[in-house]
C-alpha cells in the first residue's frame, strides 16, 4: 500500500496536471489581489472623490421608506430605530416587520412606537426574511426604500449620500458601506480587515467593470419599481441580496455603490457564529453561480462575466487547495520525502508580500470610512491564513450546493 502511494505521488509529482495546479494556486491569489487593488485605486481617483452629497435644504426630496425586517433582536434593535431617527432627511416613514419573534422584540417596537412614528408589521409565524419582506413591501409609500438590519447604527447622513445617484432612472440600488463595530476580539478584528481589505475592495474594482457581485443586505437603497420589475427576493436563496442583485443586472438595471453611505454593524463574535454565517454566504453563493451561469452563453449579459468567472476560479482555486492538501497527507502518510513540496515556499513568500502591500493599499483609502482600521494593520500577517485558508475550507464543504436547484431558506436564526 505504501509503495504503491509512493509510486502515485512520484508520477504525480512529475505530471503537467500537477504543475498546472501549483501554477493555478500560486498565481490566483497574486493576479487577483493586483487586479483588486489596481482596479480600487483607479476607482479611487476617478469615482470616489466625487461629492454626491445632496444639500436637504430648500430641495423637493423623495419620501424614502425605511424597512427593518427583524427576528428575536430585543438586544440590538432600539439602537438601531435610534439611529434612524437621527436621520438628516426630511421626508421618510420608518416600516418594521416582527417575523414572528419570540423574544421581546415585538414588545420592545411597542413601546418605541409610543415615542417615534414608526409601522409595525407582526408576523405570527416565522417564514424568514425574504418573505417578511416581499409581505411588507406592498405596505410601504416610498419609491426609493432603505434595506437595514436590525442591528445596524446608521450615520446620519446616509439618505444624503444614497439618494442622488436614483437621478439615472438606470439605477436600481445603491450599495452602502457596512463597518464592523464591535471589535474587541481577534475574529472580530480579522473580519473588520476582511470588510476593508476584501469586501470594499472588490466592490470597488467590479464598479470599474460596471457589475458587482452583490451589495450588502445590511445597508442599500432600491428604486421599488426595480424589485418588482424581478419579482422581488428570491426565497429559496439563502444570501437574498445576492441573488436581488444578480437579478436586477440580468434585468440591465444598474447598481452602485456609495462608500460615504455608512453603517456600524455587530459582527459574530464566536467561532461557532461565524462558521454558521460564512456557510450560509457559500451556500447562498454556490446557489447563485447554479441558478446564473447561462449567462457566460449570452453576449448581452457581458458585464456580468468578470463576476460571474471571477467566482468560478475562486471555486477551482478551493477545489485545487484541497486536492493538494490531501495530497501532502498522503505523503507524510507514506513517507514520501523525495523533496516533494506541494506548498512552494516561493508561493508562500509572494503571496504574503502582495498581500501586505494591497491590504496596505485597502486601508489607506479606507481609513476615511473606518478611523480605527489603522489599528488593525498588524493583522495583516496573519490574513492570508484566516482569508485564503480557513475561509476556503468553508467555500470547500459548500460545493455541493452548486449541483442543487434550490432549498427552501425559511426562518432564520441570529449568527452572532
């Protein structure tokens, strides 16, 4: 048995297959990162020093509804209408839906409702947030509605910044820009440099291309006549805001993203947590690459392949890990030390260079958003295994659900 490893290993090791795939694994991570930053720097100059900012005053406004879709969040969600409250815009309602809490949530929207103008919309029977949603919408006056969560802080002058880019009657939504709040732990401050160096980063670089992948259920504005248009959130996808986003650009609506637009969001603090939230986001992406890959067949739907061939070599760079993760077990398993290295220390060193250089990058034209981010820089070092490793471990358990159609995404429990 051992000798016949052996033998394996050895043709393997001597294959082109073998040398495509340490090729493929080093050099995606250093192409990417370089296209990343490249493509943030470029929107940097050309998109973000723009001011957008809309002056309230003396101007007709559309009234804009504020929609709060909430289970069992009695700890976070006072705060949260708090912050809406403090809005700087003159005309919006505030509608929130209680999707059959069982905690006092429903008890705690009474008595904010005692104080403050807002809609309650209660729900006997938990169905999840895709439904609570597409329920509650035929509820709502506003043209233009704000998504939040209900554990979100919103700056006060998010409408001003959101509001002006739906003067295109192209634009659909408008991305905000979710900060990460509590960061008092490792994990927490790992995923605050994951939010600056990872999320805004792409979302920049894929404006430059005209298609992002999706904007962030926690903070974006819809034109309502869009949702509608697609038939609103797909329920039995199970990240909702990616699947809206994919279906909206296939419908050629537009969408942008307004990093000046900021929320402060409470991120898993737990391990358990997190690995729960980052399963839900692979499975909800793998269903969305399933449900989307006809458009690589489709010559007026090219603005979404970059996206869509960016998330498929993301999926074979997992796959192409794995493979040579087992088979560096095999080798310590059959004792094959015949200077067979399937981690090239040369990948290594590359890959930490870039990535220290484009996460410094990311920071710089972050910092305007997040101030506490520089603190953070440290970290660095030890992003590629908490991002590229652990992360792809995740992405790795989840492929199967590109194979399946759908699954029902009802109810929903916190991750945090």
């Amino acid at each position: 048995m051992e000798n016949q490893a052996i033998i394996f290993l050895y043709l393997f090791q001597h294959s082109i297959f073998y040398a495509i795939i340490v090729y493929f694994i080093g050099m995606y991570p250093l192409f990417f990162s370089t296209v990343w930053t490249t493509m943030s720097l470029f929107y940097f100059v050309r998109k973000e020093k723009k001011d957008y900012l809309q002056e309230t005053e003396g101007v007709d406004l559309p009234k804009v509804s504020i929609m709060i879709a909430a289970y069992n969040e009695e700890k976070y969600i006072w705060l949260a209408l708090k912050s809406i409250q403090a809005l700087d815009y003159p005309n919006f309602e505030v509608v929130v839906v209680n999707d059959g809490s069982t905690d006092n949530t429903l008890k705690i929207l009474e008595e904010f409702s005692k104080e403050y103008p807002i809609r309650i919309i209660s729900k006997k029977q938990n169905q999840g947030k895709a439904i609570a949603i597409n329920d509650a919408m035929k509820c709502v006056e506003g043209e233009i509605i704000l998504f939040t969560d209900a554990d979100a802080e919103l700056q006060s002058d998010v409408l001003q910044w959101l509001i002006p880019h739906f003067k295109s009657t192209r634009v659909a939504a408008v991305a905000g820009n979710p900060r990460i709040k509590n960061t008092d732990n490792f994990l927490c401050r790992m995923q605050a440099l994951e939010y600056t160096t990872i999320i805004s980063t792409i979302r920049r670089s894929q404006r430059v291309w005209g298609r992002i992948m999706t904007f962030s259920g926690v903070l974006f504005a819809l034109r309502k006549s869009a949702f509608y248009d697609v038939g609103g959130f797909d329920i039995n996808a199970r990240t909702e805001d990616i699947a809206l986003t994919w279906r909206l650009q296939r419908r050629y609506w537009d969408i942008f993203f307004e990093n000046n637009a900021v929320a402060w969001i409470f991120t898993p603090s737990t391990y358990l947590g997190f690995i729960k939230q980052r399963i839900r986001w692979s499975q909800g992406l793998m269903y969305v690459i399933h449900q989307n890959a006809n458009v690589l067949f489709h010559w007026k739907s090219r603005r979404m392949w970059p996206v869509l061939l960016e998330n498929i070599l993301s999926t074979l760079w997992v796959i192409g890990v794995f493979m040579m993760f087992l088979l560096w077990l095999l080798a310590i398993f059959a004792n094959y030390s015949a200077g067979i290295s399937f981690v090239p220390f040369v990948w290594g060193i590359s890959i930490a260079t870039v990535n220290i250089i484009t996460q410094c990058i990311a920071i710089m034209l972050d910092k305007k958003y997040d101030p506490q981010i520089k603190r953070f820089l440290f970290y660095t070092v030890y992003f590629p295994i908490y991002y590229w490793l652990f992360l792809a471990f995740i992405a790795f358990i989840e492929i199967p659900w590109l194979f399946q159609k759908s699954r029902p995404a009802l109810g929903w429990k916190s991750e945090r």
